[in-house]
C-alpha cells in the first residue's frame, strides 16, 4: 500500500509585523492562501491522492488542510481515510532566550490538539451550514489517527541537528553565522536552525512510520544533497507529485488542480477515478521499484496505451535478480522479471496508460467540455434572454440558423 507523508504545509512561512513565521502566528491564527499558494498547494494534494492510497498528514496542518480546501472536502478525504492524522502530541519548537542567545526546545503545546482545533474551527465556521461537519471530521480523524511520541522523535530530530552541525556542507548551505555544538544560537541563525529542524523531523517522521515518499518544500533540496551527498538519489529520491505533474502537463492533459478550484470536477469524482480498477493498478504500478525510471518514463509519455513485444525485455535488466540468475544468467533475468509487477502487467498488457489516457485525460476533457457548455448557454441567456436551439432562428435576426451563425461563432 503506497503512502506518503504530506509535509509541505510545515514549511509554510507568513509574514506578520514585519516578521517571519513557521505556520502560525504569535496568536496562533491561520493566515489565508493567497491564491498561488493556494494553486500550489491543491495541486500537490490532488496529485498525492491520485498517486499514493494514504496521505499522511502532521496534526498541525489539520486547520490549514480545511482552510486550502474547505470544510467539507477535508471532512470526505478523513472520513475515507484517504488522509491520516499524525498524532505527536503537539510537539512544537520555541526559543527561550539565554542571555545573548537563544535556547531551541521542544515543548507540548495545547494549541495542537483536537481539543484546541475544534474550538477554532467552530469559531472560523460560525453561521456556516457546513459546521455540523466539525464533530465528526475530528471523531473520524481521532479515531484513525496514528500516534507516535513527539517529544522522543523531537529529541531524535536535535541529535540529528547536532550531526549536522559537523557537516560543513550543510552549514554552509544554510549559512550559519559561526559554528554550534548545540541548539544555543544567535539571532540571525534562528531561521536557518528552523528550517534545518523542520527538515530532520520531516526525515524522522517519515522514518518513523515507514512512510514510502516524503513530501516536503522544492527548497530543501539543496540540504538534502548536503546531508546525503551523492547518496541522495538513492536515500531520499526524486519528487514523485513533481514527475507526476510533468507527465500530466507532457500528456496535454487538462489542468486538474483549475478544474477542481473552479468547480467543474469535485473531490468526489477524483477519488471515483482514485479508486477505479485502473486507478488502483497506476498506483500499484508505481510503487514498484523493479523498474528503470527512465524507461518507463518514456512508456508513460508514449501515444498509446500498446505496447511491443519487445518493450518489457527492456526493463528486466532492473528486476531484482533470483537464485537461477547465478547459474544460469539469461534464464535468471527472464525468471526474476516474472516476479516484478511492472514486467508481469506488461506481459499482460496492462499499461499505465490507461488510468492516464483512457480514464483521468477522458474525464477531465468530459468535465471541461461541460463546463464549456454550461457557459455557452449563460452567454445565451445573457445576450437573447433565452436558450436559443442550434436549428432555431437566430435572434440577429438574419434569417439563418442559430448553428449557422451567432452560434457558429459563439
């Protein structure tokens, strides 16, 4: 089962008075999305329940995932545990100053717990039908969270910065004013001590879950080369949601994230999609390691959803060899590529394609031409004050039909 830990709101930063913040304000409000964060922020969400059957996600970004995509969606992607809720008992970060310093400790805030949650959201929602929704996104989100000890996982996070303190190319990444054996710094490397903690919790998190892709800020990058060096790839691995959208965009297939801002396609039909037996084989599909991402990033982008016979003895050089390959090499390559989901689904003629081509790309095109339609006949009844028919005479009054000329042109 795929999953991943859905991490990006963590490193979401504010502006408040002139100062920089993790999340949160000093009064602990939620900022609205502006609306390119907005933008970013659905779209990683939508291609992360197209790609993984669970998303994780940090019991500090609840508030912020029902403000991105309203009320009642957050409530149907709990409700079918699609998202879960990791609960870490509101481990949070603050500096307590230390004469010229400043101390970073971990702390259990009550201001992250469902208890505080609930009493914000019923303030947000105040006079809105949709606040009967409260009880039971947060019954269903405590009922199926997953619990983890946020102060020993904290105290794992800062051996782990005190690591990276001896790493130069991490600290010169970030540009630490001076060299620490501690989390005692100076004011202008709070920021950067942030950022590094936030990276680290991130990792350990995932870790400890055993959560398969970890989704973060693009900005990390340059960090994560400098903790893992040439590692990297192999360790941490590229941005699948990043892959996923560049395929999509490659494909010409209709801009999912404007669609579901815009109303023409719902949560609820995305999940449908999500959750069709094709739906379930891509996921299935790309999960599995057995594969050469080069190559099958070529039959994802290929025209059709056919596939030559030739075209899977391509990929089993990178099937996970068996105890045959070592005594007889060519059968061994052949045996161990049975084995792989990839190679087996192609043999069988299943290709990702057709969740691709002939479910997500059909749908989408379906629901933008409707909307289209839908606005045509708003600028109908805009203009004539009616629907006119295509065979009707058109209301310009040039005795042709409708089809044939203002709605020809329209």
């Amino acid at each position: 089962m795929s999953s991943i830990l859905f991490d990006d709101l963590s490193y979401r930063t504010c502006l408040f008075d002139g100062k920089e913040y993790y999340g949160r304000s000093l009064d602990n409000s939620i900022p609205d999305f502006q609306q390119w964060e907005q933008h970013h922020y659905v779209s990683r969400l939508l291609y992360a329940i197209l790609t993984n059957d669970i998303i994780y996600l940090r019991i500090e970004a609840l508030e912020q995932i029902t403000h991105l995509i309203g009320l009642k969606d957050a409530h149907y992607l709990i409700q079918q545990k699609i998202i879960v809720i990791i609960d870490d008992g509101g481990t949070v970060n603050a500096f307590l100053p230390n004469g010229e310093d400043n101390l970073m400790m971990n702390l259990s805030s009550s201001i992250i717990k469902f208890d505080a949650i609930e009493s914000r959201l019923n303030d947000r929602y105040k006079g809105h039908t949709v606040k009967g929704l409260i009880p039971t996104l947060l019954y269903n989100a405590e009922h199926h969270k997953s619990t983890i000890d946020g102060t020993w996982l904290m105290h794992l996070t800062e051996n782990e910065i005190l690591a990276d303190f001896q790493n130069q190319r991490v600290t010169n990444v970030l540009a630490f004013s001076r060299e620490y054996s501690n989390t005692i710094v100076k004011d202008e490397d709070i920021f950067p001590l942030m950022r590094l903690n936030q990276v680290n919790r991130s990792l350990i998190y995932q870790q400890e879950l055993t959560i398969k892709t970890l989704s973060t800020e693009a900005a990390i990058q340059p960090i994560l080369n400098a903790k893992f060096g040439r590692f990297r790839q192999e360790v941490v691995g590229g941005d699948p949601l990043a892959i996923f959208e560049h395929i999509l965009n490659n494909k010409r297939i209709p801009d999912l994230t404007n669609l579901y801002l815009d109303g023409v396609i719902s949560l609820g039909e995305i999940v449908k999609l999500r959750n069709s037996i094709d739906g379930k084989k891509f996921r299935q599909w790309l999960e599995s390691e057995d594969y050469n991402h080069d190559e099958v990033y070529k039959i994802l982008l290929s025209n059709g959803s056919s596939i030559l016979q030739n075209t899977w003895l391509r990929l089993v050089r990178w099937a996970a060899p068996t105890l045959i390959g070592f005594i007889n090499p060519s059968a061994g390559v052949v045996a161990s590529a049975t084995d792989s989901f990839v190679v087996e689904n192609l043999i069988n003629g299943w290709h990702p394609n057709f969740f691709l081509d002939n479910q997500l790309s059909i749908r989408l095109d379906n629901a933008l031409q409707t909307q289209r339609e839908k606005e045509k006949k708003h600028l109908q009844i805009e203009r004539f004050g009616k629907i006119v028919g295509r065979n009707n005479p058109c209301p310009c009054r040039s005795g042709k039909k409708f089809k044939k000329c203002c709605g020809f042109k329209g």
